[in-house]
C-alpha cells in the first residue's frame, strides 16, 4: 500500500488506489491478503532472546525443584507411643488344664508423616513377645490416613495369653502379696502405607516394661467362677 514514482510523475498503488487502505469484502479475502516487509526491518530482528531463554530456564528450575521439595517422598515413622505408656488393663487366672493367664494390655502407636501430602495406612499389626514366645498379637485392616506433617496417635488393646509352664509362672508371681511384679515384653508393630501409588512397609521394635502393681484387681476363675484376690 504505497505510491512509487516513476521520474516526475506519481502513479497510484493499483491495490488500494492511493487510498492507503484495502477494502475486505469478507474474511476470506482478508486471509489471503499478503504484507511485505523489509528484510532490514528492526520487526525482524530478535530482541533480547538470551535473556528471555535464560529467564525461562530458571522459572522451569525452580518450579521443577519444587515440585521435587514438595513430592519426593519422605520417612513415615511408627513408633510406641510413651504418652500414655503401655499398661496392664486387667489380669485375669484360669485354673484351667492349661493353667491360663490372660493380661490385657493398653498401648498406643504414634504415626508420624513427614511429607506433605497424606499417607494411608492401609494395614497394621502388632506381636508381642515374652522371652521370645509369642503371647499376644492383633491385625488390624482398617484404612487410617495421616496428615501431612502430622503425627497421629491410635490406641489399641489385646490380651496377652500365658498358658502351661508359663501360665503356672505368671500364676505364681501374680499373686504375691506386695504385687508390684514387672516384666518386659517386645512390641514388634508392622504398618503398611500407600503414598501416591507406592506401596511401603514400616516396622518398629521395642521392649516396654509392664506393671501390674495398682492397676486392677486379679480376678481368679475356675470352672466359670471368679472371685477377687
């Protein structure tokens, strides 16, 4: 759209006739209309693309890095619990064949989530172990989320089973007179969590005193009978 001269005379542009404008009957003339620039045009010269790149770099770095910070995945801790400790509920002695002893044991768990996204825990379990015999245990199927960068305590309960040789010990030593008798056990807890889409596996071992001095009275059965000692 411009008006070249040929020696002393002007001739028109033949596209918009010295008007400077092109008239557009409809949008597809308009598509088709064609602009000519220099090749010395400063339009064409690109400006300041090292810095633009090197802007770019850095933003895709840092949102890069916090994802990273944000997502990478972190410890899941367990842990028994020491507020409240692990304590006798109730003691009961069957003078059976068997010469059972059953304790009933509270304890907590403490779950700690160290990202900062939730966790499910999807499974937990718990042995306790009494000079390396197996006397008690639970499973536990239920889903639990936690928090992120939360700690989550859950209480649970279970009795411990002492029978033959060990139940006529325990027996024994769960009735005398000053009845402050302690003993250790080893709590083995194991806990599965899902985090995203990975499947992880926590385990924790520890051996807690147990105090049966104060706590409940013993209750003495047998043949379906109990009385109070």
């Amino acid at each position: 759209w411009s008006v070249s001269a040929e020696g002393s005379r002007e001739v028109k542009c033949p596209t918009c006739h010295g008007k400077g404008t092109v008239t557009v009957k409809n949008d597809q003339n308009e598509e088709q209309l064609i602009a000519l620039i220099p090749y010395k045009d400063n339009r064409l010269k690109p400006r300041r693309t090292v810095r633009n790149v090197v802007i770019t770099v850095v933003i895709c770095a840092i949102i890069s890095g916090l994802l990273l910070f944000f997502l990478l995945p972190r410890t899941v801790t367990i842990r028994i619990s020491e507020n409240p400790v692990p304590s006798v509920r109730s003691v009961s002695i069957h003078r059976d064949v068997n010469h059972t002893v059953l304790i009933g044991v509270d304890f907590a768990v403490e779950i700690k989530n160290r990202n900062f996204l939730d966790v499910n825990l999807r499974q937990f379990s718990a042995t306790i172990l009494q000079n390396a015999r197996e006397v008690g245990g639970l499973v536990i199927n239920e889903s639990y989320s936690v928090g992120s960068l939360k700690t989550q305590q859950q209480n649970f309960s279970l009795a411990l089973a002492f029978v033959n040789g060990h139940g006529s010990s325990m027996e024994r030593l769960c009735q005398d007179d000053w009845r402050h008798f302690k003993f250790e056990v080893m709590f083995s807890i194991v806990g599965h969590y899902s985090y995203f889409s990975d499947q992880e596996t926590i385990t924790v071992s520890k051996f807690c005193p147990l105090n049966l001095f104060g706590k409940c009275p013993l209750t003495l059965k047998s043949n379906g009978s109990g009385s109070t000692l």
